[in-house]
C-alpha cells in the first residue's frame, strides 16, 4: 500500500467523535431551547395545560426514540460481523466506536422509556397538586426528550463516520 492510501485509510477518531459529540449537545441545547421558547410564547397558560398539550407529540417522540435505539443495536451487530468477515483489517477505535455506539443506543432507550413512563402520570388540574410538581414534570420531560434527542443524533453521526469507514476501507475502486 502506498503512503498516500495509508493516509486516506488513517483512523480519523478523534475528529469524528467530536463531531457527534458536538452534534448530540447541540441538538440537546436546541431542543432545550425550542421547549422553553415555546414555554414562553404560551406562559400564561397553566402549566398543567401545557403538559397535556405536548403530551401527544412527546409519547410519538419516545416511541419514535425507543424504536430506533431499538433497531440500530441489530444493525450494529451486521455491521460488525460485516467487518470481521472483510479481507481489509480494521483499526481497535473503529470496534471500541461500535461499542461506543451499542452503549448510546442503550442509553437512548433507557432514557425514551424512563420519560415515556413519566409522560404516564396522570396529569391535569388537580388541586392537590402543587404547581412546583407540575413544573418538575415539565423538566423532567424536557430533560429526558433533550437527552434522547442529543443521544440520537450523537448515535447517527457515529454511524456515519463508521459506514464511511468501511466504505473507504473497502472500496474496490480505490486500492
């Protein structure tokens, strides 16, 4: 192999985990941001009305969530074999990032599932209830959709760069 396909081939870790490192907190950040905005247009709204309001699209949301976390661990494992059974070799990085990958889908999962059951408390106006525990509800929610969210979008720029990786190590046209 030349010294010019041996750099293409170079192992490009560091970088791409940024990348989806940076991608997963900015998606976290702007789903933050997008909750609270829309708290803010609609703040004089009881807070229990705005539960029940996003109570729907949140539920699709964790489902949604919990499906493709669900589904990327199978794929991760074709992916895997996949490697193994190809002629080239592949760097210890490129199967720590799929292990890496398994673990934040993980994650993903635990955490649709932990804010869907929240979104399962039966919320509306009670008097009772105090508007503090409203308002932790609505954290907790916000919370738990922004983390699955930034998991997701960290998980698929990690697919990205590992299908790219396989793609350029493999490559006929390219050896």
């Amino acid at each position: 192999m030349t010294t010019q396909l041996k750099e293409k081939f170079k192992p490009d870790f560091p970088r791409s985990t940024f990348y989806a490192f940076a991608g997963g907190i900015s998606a976290l950040l702007l789903t933050v941001f997008i909750y609270f905005g829309l708290q803010r247009i609609f703040q004089n709204l009881p807070i229990y009305q705005i539960l029940g309001a996003m109570r729907g699209t949140s539920n699709t949301l964790c489902f949604a969530g919990i499906t493709a976390s669900s589904t990327i661990l199978p794929l991760m494992l074709t992916i895997f074999s996949f490697a193994r059974r190809s002629e080239g070799k592949f760097n210890p990085w490129f199967y720590q990032r799929i292990k890496n990958i398994a673990l934040l889908c993980c994650v993903a999962f635990v955490t649709g599932l932990f804010t869907l059951t929240v979104l399962s408390a039966p919320i509306s106006d009670m008097s009772e209830v105090s508007d503090v525990w409203y308002r932790v509800f609505y954290y907790v929610i916000v919370g738990g959709l922004a983390s699955m969210v930034g998991t997701l979008i960290a998980i698929l720029i990690m697919l990205f760069y590992s299908i790219l990786h396989i793609i350029n190590r493999l490559n006929p046209l390219e050896q």
